[in-house]
C-alpha cells in the first residue's frame, strides 16, 4: 500500500466512519483519486462500505475499517504469568490467553512462541501484523529492547528480536504506559485530542505523553518520564538508588511499605483509605504525602506540557479517597493560576485487558503508519 492508503486508514481510525467526500476533503484528493484508493482497501478488506447518509442529491455512503481487516497479539509483563490478548482493528478484543513468564528472555519468547498458534487458531496468516509486549521499564526509541526494568531484573534485553526470530512476525516491546497511551489515542478516551498525558498508577508510577498527535519519547526513548523526578529532599530511598523519586512515595508499592513501617495492616490502597476513614493518623499521614507528591509532580507536567488531558490509569476499583482528594489538591495548588482547573483530569481504571490491548495498539499503531 501507498502512504495515501494508510493516511486514509489512520483518518477513519481517528474520525469513525467518513464518506468519501468528507475523506477527500480532509486529506485534499480528487473525487476520483479517492474512488480508486477506496476500492483498493475495500478490495484488500481494510475497509468497508457501511450505512448511507442523506446528503444534497443522492444518499452518501459511509467507508469505514473493517475490523478483521488485520489482528494484532498484545501481552502485558504486568503480571505473572502474563495475559496476552488478540485484538482486531479497532481495538477489539478477540480472544485471550496467558504465557508463563521467564526471567531469562529467550526462554520468555519460547513460552510466548508456543502459545501464540492457539490464540491465533482461524486466523489468516496474512492478517496477523505483529505481536506488542508492554513492560514496566525503559525501552529504546526503536523498540527493539529494554534498556532497564528493575521491576523484572532486565536490562539491555532485545526481546522484540527474541519473538521475532522465533514466530517470523514483526514484535516491539513498549513501555507500559506509552503503550495504554497510544492505545488510549486510537481507540480509547484521547482520541480527539491531540495533547495529552497518561499517568500510571500501579506498583510503580507510569507516564506518557502526546504532543500535537504523536507520542512524544525523546531522544532515547524515555521522554517525560516523572516516576523517578525527585520530588521529596530529603525523600526515601528509591529502588532506582536515588532518593525522593515520586514512585518512592506516591506508588502502591510505596504505599504498601510505609504502611508496613507505621505497623499498619494495610497492603492495599483500598485498605489504607479504610483505615483512614476510621481516623487512623498513620493512614492519613501516608496518602497525605503520597497525594502531594504526584499531585506535584502532574502540576509539573501540566506547567511544562499543557495537555488538553491528564488521564490517570488505576488498578484499584474506585480512585476517589483522600489520596486522590490530596492529589487535586496540589495540582490545584502547584501550577500557575491561569492554568488551575483548566486541565481535565480523568480517571480509568484499568485491568488485564487495558495492558493487553495498549501492547497491541504498539502494533496496530505501526501498522495504520505503514510501518509494516
């Protein structure tokens, strides 16, 4: 396909479905340039011809993606062992699975070699475009490897080359918030935005940004990374081996931790809200120093980016207890009065299938690129 064909794909993937006219007026084509693009892509299966639309004249007929034109195998290092998930293109889950994690990589990318033919059992070869693996850790701009997870003891591990020398597909592994971000931009709650931030709430802190439409990474891949800012001086120990990092403090690990410190029977944020409710000083004095703390450091962010949107992904069922209460707080207290209030934030909690379906986007996002 031609870089016009694939411009057309990421319009309907961002607009929904589009007549031809209104298709060619956005990307500036003649009427009869797009008649013969379309017809490639309706004849390839990427594309389809819907419902029709009342327009001056005769009825328009609407173009939009067809879903199983291509497929997409996402899997989440998250947990163990880890979920891997099919997807369609428009984000659609298709079926699910799990693989046994192993923390020697060449042995990971067997376990995931001898799992994908079953997830993938009915599906046309030429419809599989690749396989994404979504990580806590950093990863390099092609990515191709993982420079540093300290969460799975990993550092320079090229594991996209691993799945790919094993299954003959093309594989990327991603950041784990990078990848709910591009997902979130194509098929999620960012698609009509074209600056955003996503903040990761789980055992570690996440971040990723999109600025004018694209993911921005930076020079080596690791751009807008606050997890290990230093917000706190003098702040805790980091697992990183600096000290007063944001993930130090604000994360459900480090929740976890000082709770234990303070003697408290509560390893979970849901628990440690409990104990708070009942008046347990310890308890309010933890999530009062971890609110503050991302709330300062999204303050930064929004200082420095501002996004149209900041959506915080957690894993807890409700995110609305006196963590959260504190985190707007210094949001609110923290950035320039011009900018207070101004930036929504959103909340999602996320599971299983959300990291899943963010490691495939990483591949679906390649694909409407034309980048394979």
């Amino acid at each position: 396909m031609t870089p016009t064909h694939h411009r057309i794909l990421r319009s309907l993937n961002a607009s929904g479905p589009l007549t031809r006219a209104d298709l060619g007026a956005e990307l500036a084509l003649s009427k009869a340039a797009m008649s013969g693009l379309t017809r490639d892509l309706i004849e390839s299966a990427l594309v389809e011809e819907t419902t029709s639309v009342q327009r001056q004249g005769r009825p328009a007929v609407l173009l939009d993606l067809r879903a199983d034109g291509a497929c997409f195998i996402g899997i989440s290092l998250l947990s163990n062992p880890a979920p891997i998930a099919l997807t369609d293109l428009k984000g659609n889950i298709l079926a699910r699975a799990s693989v046994a994690f192993d923390p020697d990589a060449e042995r990971f990318a067997d376990n995931v070699a001898q799992a994908v033919p079953a997830i993938v059992s009915g599906v046309p070869r030429e419809r599989l475009a690749g396989i994404g693996v979504a990580l806590s850790g950093l990863v390099d701009e092609d990515k191709e490897r993982c420079i540093k997870s300290t969460l799975l003891g990993w550092q320079d591990v090229p594991l996209a080359h691993f799945i790919r020398k094993r299954l003959d597909v093309p594989a990327f592994v991603e950041n784990d918030a990078k990848a709910l971000a591009i997902s979130e931009k194509h098929f999620g709650e960012a698609r009509e935005f074209q600056n955003f931030s996503v903040i990761s709430l789980g055992d570690g802190i996440g971040s990723a940004h999109f600025i004018h439409g694209r993911l921005y990474r930076g020079a080596h891949g690791g751009a807008g990374e606050i997890a290990h800012c230093t917000i706190e001086m003098p702040g805790r120990p980091c697992r990183c081996g600096k000290t007063g990092c944001v993930d130090a403090v604000a994360s459900l690990s480090a929740l976890a931790e000082m709770a234990r410190e303070e003697g408290l029977d509560a390893t979970t944020l849901t628990r440690l809200e409990q104990e708070a409710t009942r008046g347990s000083s310890a308890a309010i004095r933890i999530l009062h120093r971890a609110g503050a703390a991302l709330g300062r450091a999204i303050a930064n962010v929004i200082q420095i980016n501002d996004p149209q949107m900041i959506l915080i992904a957690h894993q807890e069922k409700s995110f609305s207890g006196l963590y959260a209460t504190v985190m707007q707080q210094a949001i609110e207290a923290n950035v320039l009065p011009r900018l207070s209030g101004r930036t929504p934030i959103r909340t999602k909690r996320v599971d299983n299938d959300v990291w899943t379906r963010g490691a495939a986007s990483v591949v679906a996002e390649s694909f409407l690129n034309g980048l394979i």
